[in-house]
C-alpha cells in the first residue's frame, strides 16, 4: 500500500481543494483498506480498489460536514465589568429603585408595578388594564429600559446610597 500513497494523496488533494485536509482523507481510506482488505478480489487492482475508498471516503466526509457543520459561532459572553471600577447597580438600593419607579409615566409604572412588585403575570395585568398582551410586555420594556437609565444617573450623581 505505500507504494501507492502519492496516488492517493494526489486524488485526496484533487477532491478536497480547500475543503477538507487531504492527509485525513487518505488516513481514513488507509484504516478503511486495512478493516476490508480481506474483500480485495484482484491483488492486481489493488490501486484502483484504493482510489475508489478516496472517493467513498470524500463523499462521506462532505456529507457529514452538511449534517454537521465544523464552525459553530458561539454566542460571546457579556463583558465583566472592570473590578476597579464598581458596577452602579452595586449601590442602588430599595428606596432608589422605588424613587426611580415613580418618575415613570403613569401607565408605564402601573405595569411595572403589577409585574414587580405584586408579580402578576401578563395575562393578569392585561385583563387589569384591558391591554393586549403585547402591550404590557411593551411597557415592561420601556419601564425597565428607563430605569435602566434613572438608577445610572442616580449612582453616579451620589445620591445614591
């Protein structure tokens, strides 16, 4: 058989392009041949037989990367925030968040509310305000969103805490 391994890493080469390493492609055709080398019918044929599990052996490969792809882009994670420097949510307390919380608009904070404080659910605070379902979570963003805001400028104005 190594006397046919340029043969076989030419073909591997000429299938793969830049798809795959040629090199693996010619290892897997050599484990392949040495599992089922007993089935060789014609010594003489030896290199065609060779040739042929380089195609197989591509072909399977190509398919498995479509099932699978090799590239996952994974989600990143959140930036940490700089140990020197604390995060403001560190020194929000209740009473701020409650100061906060009234300086939303009326039917914004009365959705807030109902979610935060008395931990309805949509469904219940639709029913309440005789809202759609989208709405509340419309308002829920929107609140949470300016808190967001209020709470960062409150820490780092000092008045809180």
């Amino acid at each position: 058989m190594a006397l046919h391994l340029p043969a076989l890493r030419a073909r591997a080469i000429q299938l793969c392009r830049s798809h795959f390493d040629p090199d693996d492609v010619v290892q897997d055709t050599l484990l392949r041949a040495f599992r089922t080398g007993s089935q060789v019918r014609d010594p003489t044929r030896i290199r065609a037989w060779l040739l042929t599990i380089v195609t197989n052996t591509f072909i399977d490969l190509t398919r498995k990367r479509r099932r699978r792809p090799d590239h996952v882009q994974l989600v990143s994670e959140a930036p940490t925030p700089d140990p020197i420097e604390p995060a403001p949510w560190n020194e929000v307390d209740s009473d701020d968040l409650c100061r906060a919380i009234d300086q939303l608009p009326d039917d914004v904070r009365d959705t807030y509310r109902m979610f935060a404080v008395e931990g309805r659910d949509y469904v219940a605070i639709s029913e309440v305000q005789q809202i759609p379902l989208a709405t509340v979570g419309t308002r829920l963003f929107r609140a949470r969103k300016r808190l967001r805001v209020l709470l960062t400028i409150a820490s780092r104005s000092g008045t809180a805490r």
